[in-house]
C-alpha cells in the first residue's frame, strides 16, 4: 500500500516548517501520533481533518527540561494541570519536572505518587526527575525501575531546602549513575559559598533586592561548575549543568568538553534578557536562584549558546504566589517565576533581535534537549516516524505579556509588560491539539505521559571503576 491510500488524521498545510539545517514550505500528515509524511499538498495521503497554517512556521514543539510544577505540594503555586497549560500555550510539548515538591522525590514511592498525578493532569507530555541527595544510595536502582528521566543533584539549597551533599558523597552517587547511562542534572550552586555571604550580609541589616545577588556572586556557580566536572570526568557520568547564568561558568563548560566530558549545559531567558540593573524596578519578583547577574554576561552566554557551549534553552519556571514574590525583605521572598510559557516568543524575539536563525533556535529549544536525553529522533525533530510534536508559531506577531492572562496559576512574573514578536496559535502533542487558536484543549488534560519508556541512554565509558567506592570496600578474595 502506498501513502496515497492510507488516511491520515491531521494534515497541516500551507506553514514553513523549520529544522535545524532549513526552513521549507511543506505539509506535515500526521497518523496514530505520528508523522506520517512531509512533502507537497499534492502529494500528501487524504485526512480526516485539515489545518490551515498558511503564513505560520511550524517548528518541532519544544523540551523545556527545567521545569517545576509543584505537585503534589504546592498548589497554591501551581500543578500539572495549569502548568502543563501554561507549557502547551508556550509550544512547549515536553517537560522535565523536577524534584523539589512536597514530599521531594527521593524514592520509588514518591515517584509512583507523582507519576499517578502527571498522568492523570498533563496536557503535554513530560519526565520526571529524582533527588540524588546525600542518602540517595540505596534508592537508585529503584527509582531507575520507576521511571525518571533523570536525577538532579542539589549543590545549593534553594526552594525547598533539599540539603546538599557533600563532594564524598557526591562522587560515590556519580560512581553508582554512572553506569546506568542517566544524566545527572545539577544546581550548581556551591552552598557553602553563598550561605556564609548570606549570613554576613544579614548581620549587616541588608534586606534589599541587590542583597540577594551579593550573597552569589558567580564564583558560587563557578566553583560548582568546576568541582561538578571534575566528578563526572573521573567517573564517566553524564551531567548537565542547570541555569547557566555567568561569563565565568563558561569556561569550565567549556575546558570539560574540550577533556572530552559528556557534558552539557542550559541556560535560560532570564540570563539573556535581565540583568542587575532591574532589581530596582522589579525588587522581589526578579529573585531567583541562581540570580540575575550584571548585564556585562549577556552577550556572552548568548555566544555561548550560538556556538555550541551552551546546548539549550530551559526556563526554570518556578511559579510562586504575588503574596510569596511581594515581600519587603528581599530574604522572605520565594526564589523563581513563571517561563514555560513565554520562552519561546521572548526568545524567538531575541532571535530576530540578534540576526540569529529560527534553526539556531530549533536546535536549543528541542533538537539537543531531545538529544542529550536520549529522546532523538522520537522527540525534538520533524522527521517521517518522530512523534507528531508540533509548535504552529506566528513569527510576526506583536503583543505584550500581560500576567493577568498567563495559564501558570502564579500570576506574577518579570515578564510582564514586555513586548515579543512571536506567538504560539496552535500546540500539537502526538497529533493532538492541546492548544488550538489560542484555547486550552478540553479533551487535551490527561494525553500527555511520561517519556522516559522511550528514553535511550547508551552506557558511558565509566572510568576509575577499579577505584569506586564499591569496589574498594568489596570483600577481598582469597
Ligand atoms: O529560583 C529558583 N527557584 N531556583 C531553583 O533552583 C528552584 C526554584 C524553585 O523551585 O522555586
Ligand atoms: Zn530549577
């Protein structure tokens, strides 16, 4: 049977479709979730249903492998059905939450917990991260046999005070990962650094906005950066660096590629778009860990990202209440804001204000995410057989980010007010609307599910494996 007989069930017709190497105007059929075909209208298999996307880019849905939706927990703040909203109206169709809910996810039971509610509330498909934390040990193979997408190690305390491990225990969790291939995803933050800055700087009485940024300078992401490496290169795990938000944690990115480190890094709008001099205006609302730096970090981070040193775009979106982002004293004040829905028209704003390509743009925002999580080509590509995971963008809309009408439940951001160029009409989850015309799909709440079934993650060359923990305190034969 050729294509021509087979019926699909969507066909989008009339977009420019962008790839990593090239934009090209073509149809895209979709069939059980998948794509079926690309190529002329002509030549395309009938369908059931047909969408016009004349005029729109059509580009792979994007993987914001940070996010954190705070259920169960925090509803107040968010769950995963009003962030899974939120991810849908920002072409986001695949999430990574992370761990620090209440209760944190640290063991096979918590995980089950929060897989029951993913799946039963998402709109867009997501994974699941777990705490590799200081008694982590026992827990590892079970959590694996639960289903994560991958662990997040906490260096610094942040929202929800997960403690840090120590190096010792550090390096024994990297030894134990290792082999299993997953990524370890840091906060790399170094909390010793920062917690002693802190206290001096509230003996002092300092309470306002900048207080926050001189308690993390970016030696405290440096130094974690640096040590975090040094870990992965003698065990052979794989890591990724969070929220990359400094010139300095560049060059330790960079200098652990060059050793030939499976390591990859991600940074976020907030690091590109804001800087110290909005503290002033924007106070609590801009804290966030680790901080908004001086404006000098920009531009490189963003040659960072156009070279190839920072894999991807991610958002952090760490909705909080106004009353939690509102607070006088700047120490009161929840760490975090809103991002899975605006990151794509804030940076394909930046794309077009920077002469960069819409590929460019595609490669951080789904191809790599896809890529380093062993997703590719399932997720984060527009190929024949890749799941029909699509953002329909109109690349040459203005409007402005008003709070009052994002999804995310915590309506206060340092988005507000700001202008973009771009918009999402229409978000494609496995062939499915979860948001058509800029409306939440009713029938969309509960399609999303978990990737990590589909994740390959081929085992690393684990060095030192004579050295490890478990093999020097193994019982000696003979
Ligand atoms: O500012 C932050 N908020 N940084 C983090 O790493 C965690 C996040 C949160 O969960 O609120
Ligand atoms: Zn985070």
């Amino acid at each position: 049977m050729t294509t021509t007989e087979i019926m699909a069930d969507l066909a989008v017709n009339g977009g420019t479709i962008v790839t990593p190497d090239a934009q090209y105007e073509a149809s895209i059929a979709i069939k059980d979730g998948k794509i079926l075909a690309i190529g002329e209208q002509d030549a395309m298999p009938a369908a059931q249903e047909t969408l016009d996307a004349t005029g729109l880019h059509i580009l792979p849905g994007a993987i914001d492998v940070h996010v954190h939706f705070r259920d169960p927990g925090y509803p107040q703040k968010e769950d995963f059905a009003s962030g899974t909203a939120a991810a849908a109206f920002g072409g986001v169709t695949t999430v990574f939450d992370m761990p620090n809910t209440l209760p944190a996810i640290a063991d096979a039971k918590s995980l089950a917990e929060k897989h029951a509610i993913a799946g039963a509330k998402a709109h867009v498909d997501y994974g699941l991260y777990a705490v590799l934390g200081e008694d982590s040990l026992p827990n590892i193979g079970a959590l694996i046999d639960a289903g994560v997408i991958g662990f997040k190690c906490y260096m610094g305390n942040t929202f929800g005070r997960i403690p840090s491990p120590t190096t010792g225990a550090m390096l024994e969790l990297f030894e134990i990962v290792a082999p299993t291939g997953k990524r370890i995803s840091l906060h790399a933050e170094t909390n010793s650094i920062m917690e002693r800055r802190e206290a001096r700087l509230r003996a002092m009485g300092r309470t306002d906005p900048l207080a926050h940024l001189a308690a993390r300078p970016a030696v405290v992401a440096t130094e974690a950066v640096a040590r975090a490496a040094i870990l992965a290169e003698w065990t052979g795990a794989r890591i990724h660096i969070l929220h990359i938000s400094s010139t300095a944690e560049l060059r330790p990115l960079a200098e652990a590629k060059a050793r030939g480190v499976d390591i990859t890094g991600e940074t976020c709008p907030q690091y590109l778009l804001l800087s110290a001099d909005d503290y002033e205006a924007k106070r609590g609302v801009i804290r966030v860990n680790p901080p908004v730096r001086e404006t000098e970090n920009q531009d490189p981070i963003w040659q960072a990202l156009v070279d190839g040193t920072i894999d991807m775009i991610a958002t952090d979106h760490a909705p909080h209440s106004i009353e939690e982002k509102t607070r006088e004293d700047i120490w009161t004040v929840d760490c975090g804001f809103p991002g899975v829905e605006t990151q794509m028209p804030l940076m394909l704003t930046e794309v077009a204000r920077r002469q960069a390509s819409l590929s460019d743009y595609v490669r951080w925002s789904a191809e790599k995410p896809a890529k380093c999580w062993g997703l590719y080509p399932t997720k984060g590509a527009l190929m024949v057989g890749s799941d029909a995971d699509l953002a329909i963008v109109d690349t040459n809309r203005e409007w402005t980010i008003d709070d009052a009408k994002i999804q995310s439940t915590a309506k206060i951001s340092p988005w507000h007010g700001m202008k973009a160029t771009a918009l999402p009409i229409h978000t494609i989850v496995r062939g499915r609307f979860a948001m058509k015309d800029r409306t939440l799909q009713d029938n969309a709440k509960g399609w999303g599910r978990s990737v990590h079934a589909i994740q390959e993650m081929p085992t690393p060359d684990v060095r030192h494996a004579d050295q490890t923990m478990a093999a020097v305190t193994a019982p000696r034969k003979g």
